[in-house]
C-alpha cells in the first residue's frame, strides 16, 4: 500500500476501473425512489448500482476540527472523552503510520492536536482502531500487524504508549475488536479474508512472541474488513466485499469457539449483503446488525436472531443514502444511524457530495422512508466515533487530512 491511489483510497484500490464498472448499473446518479427498497413488503438483498440519494442538508450542533499531518482513518475517544486519537496511514511525505493524539474541550467546542506518535516500523498503514473495554489499551491495526497502544500512556505523553504489535504478516490487517473480558483480540484480515485470533491477556503477560499468543484463524472470504462484537461478547460479526460481483456477505462468529482455534468450525452463519459491504455495527441491545454497503449505496439491517437461524430471511431493511457509504455509528439510544457517504470515487457515477447520512431506525425498519438528512463533511469522511455521555462524535475526513467533531442532531424523522 505505498501508491498514492493506495494511500488516498486504501482497500478500493485493489479493484481496478474495469471490474468496479462491470460491477454496477448504470441508472442514474440522482435517483428518485423511496429510501427503504421493498419487494411486495420485503427487503431485498441490493445489487450493485450507482444510484445515490441525498437527505435535505441538515445542520450540525457543536461543530469542531482540527487539521492532521496525514491521512486519517480510524477514531476513538478515551473513556473519560478528554481526548481523542485518529490513526494516520501516511504523511504528506509518505512517512511512517503514526496516531494523532488530541485534546477535546467539549464546552469551548474545541479539538487540539497535541502530539504525534510514530507507530511501529513493522506496520504497512494504520486502519482501523478501537478501545477495550476496560480503557486501557488502543488498538490499531496496520496491514502486517495490529498495534496494542497504553491509553494512560498516550494521554500523559510520558512514555513510549507502544506495548507490541500483534503480527498478520501478509494478511492485510484491517479492523479489530477485544473480546467483552479484555481477554481476546480479532483482526480482520482483508487480503486474505481470514479473522484472526489473539490471546491478549497472554501477549501483555509474557510477550507478543509468546507461545499461545497467535491462536489461529477463521477462514471467511476475500476482503474482510468491517467487525463488530455482540453486547454480551458471545458473537462476532465480520463483513467481506470480495474484489467483484454483486454480493458480499455478513458472517456471525461463535467467539468461545474461535477462542478455541475452531477455525471454520466457529462459523454459525453468513447471509448476502449487498454490493461490498464494508462496516458493521450493532443496536445497543445487539438485536440488529446494521451494514454499510459501499457499491449499492445503501445501508442494511439484519435482525440478529434470524441471521443465526434462517440467514436468508433475515434482512430487515435497506436505506439509500449517498455515494459509497462507509464509517457507521449508531446513536441516539439506537434511534438514529449515521453512515459516511465517502464519494471515493469507486462508483462510476456520484453524487457529487459528500456527508453523514442520517437514518431513523424506526422507520427503516418499518418499511417507511427513513433518510433524515445529512450532515456536511470533508472529502471522504471515513470512520466515526460515538461517545454516548454527551452525544458527541468524531470522524476523519480522510482526503482532507482533518478530523471533526460535532453533535447529533436529536432522533427526527418519518
């Protein structure tokens, strides 16, 4: 990943003009059509198109950003909301990955940059990034190897933050997770669709190189980047986009088995989901999946319960939104859904524009028009951040080397 397409547009730029052109329809760029798409009352898997649909503009509250020295792409808040990282894949000068760490004034309305921290040389980037949940440790995975941060370590500035690297070499780590207990680590692996597992109680124990460190793999499919863990951490969610065709798919993962070294024997289920889809998150009670679909400019839900058991049957709603959908975000108690509409460029026809998608859950999931509007944003607005105190949320507008802040307009809608 050291093109300068790389850089600017990361995974997408492992398809090339032909297959992402023979991948879509050619309807139009500006379609009119309802933003929840049902057949005879029920949702259908979509294919790939290059139909976009643009919410009215709607204003953010609390609006701030700062300029960052690099590409930004993953975003996480400390428990406390004081501060915040982004992951830097590369500088201006194609340096190494590094994490930006700022200063949040929450009532001044205000993000500082305060310092830069290089991340190992080992790392071919820097994606995507999470907290455990115990906030002590940052995540950050880097295509051959996912970085384990100290937070209080970042914070104070004190000393070297970089606990070790937990390697994927080859593997094209892309987003990770930590198991509810703090236990585990997973790591999707886009070049080669597996989902790796790390015991990472044991790594901060004996050493990254320990024997027992590395468990083993789930083998998916090609491209898998987007992962979520179920509330109560018994299960995993993991997207992959494939490089062509019109469907990738949303696999559900028996964590205690993958734990285990199960391998393919972890898997509980897989169902379509649309044309690349990229991101997942889930309801705050884990009852829905919600997946960005980046080539179907759409945003699907799956009723959690059903994709165990009857996959197929198991969609529940899908939204149209902007061009390229990728970073989600639910918030607002669960009631709203936001989706970057990144407008890469991957899509043959655009929008032209790009911003955050507002969903009301509700009504998506009613079958009702659900596309409250959208808020603006850079050029390719990414990943997001929710940091549910004070509703505020972060989110990095990749291609213009910023990261915002801004806060969620109250749950509206049809």
């Amino acid at each position: 990943m050291h093109s300068v397409i790389l850089r600017r547009f990361g995974w997408c730029a492992l398809l090339t003009a032909v297959s992402a052109a023979a991948a879509c329809t050619s309807a139009p760029a500006q379609a009119q059509h309802p933003a929840s798409a049902r057949a005879s009352g029920v949702p259908q898997v979509p294919g790939c198109s290059t139909q976009v649909t643009a919410g009215p503009a709607l204003v953010a509250s609390r609006p701030a950003q700062v300029s960052v020295p690099g590409d930004p792409t993953g975003v996480a808040a400390s428990p406390d909301g004081r501060w915040a990282f982004a992951a830097l894949s590369q500088g201006p000068d194609g340096g190494e990955p590094r994490i930006a760490v700022l200063s949040v004034e929450k009532t001044s309305g205000r993000l500082t940059l305060v310092r830069l921290v290089t991340l190992p040389g080992s790392l071919t980037g820097a994606w995507g990034m999470t907290a455990s949940p115990d906030g002590r440790l940052l995540l950050v995975a880097g295509g051959a190897g996912t970085a384990v941060l100290s937070l209080p370590k970042l914070e104070s500035g004190t000393a070297d933050p970089v606990l070790g690297v937990l390697p994927t070499t080859g593997a094209g780590a892309f987003e990770a997770a930590v198991s509810t207990d703090d236990h585990y680590a997973f790591v999707t692996a886009e070049d080669t669709g597996d989902l790796y597992v790390f015991n990472l109680a044991l790594a901060l124990q004996r050493g990254f190189g320990a024997a027992g460190v590395a468990v083993g793999t789930v083998p998916l499919d090609t491209g898998a980047v987007g992962i979520a863990i179920s509330p109560d951490g018994t299960l995993i969610y993991v997207t992959t986009y494939r490089q062509v065709g019109p469907y990738g798919r949303l696999w559900v993962v028996n964590a205690a088995r993958a734990e285990r070294a199960a391998g393919s024997r972890a898997i509980v289920a897989s169902a379509p989901a649309g044309c690349q889809p990229v991101r997942v998150v889930l309801s705050d009670d884990g009852q829905y999946a919600w997946v960005s679909t980046i080539q179907s400019n759409a945003v699907l839900a799956f009723d959690t319960a059903t994709l165990r058991q009857h996959p197929s049957a198991a969609l529940r709603a899908v939204v149209r939104v902007g061009s390229e959908p990728v970073g989600l975000a639910v918030v607002n108690g669960g009631r709203t859904v936001l989706a970057t509409d990144s407008d890469r460029g991957l899509v043959a026809a655009s929008s032209g524009q790009t911003g955050v998608s507002v969903i009301s859950t509700a009504a998506a999931l009613a079958g009702r028009p659900a596309l409250v509007g959208l808020l603006p944003a850079g050029q390719f607005p990414r990943e997001l951040s929710y940091d549910a105190t004070d509703g505020s949320v972060l989110m990095s507008d990749f291609a213009s080397a910023r990261v915002q802040m801004f806060g969620v307009p109250p749950a509206a809608g049809p």
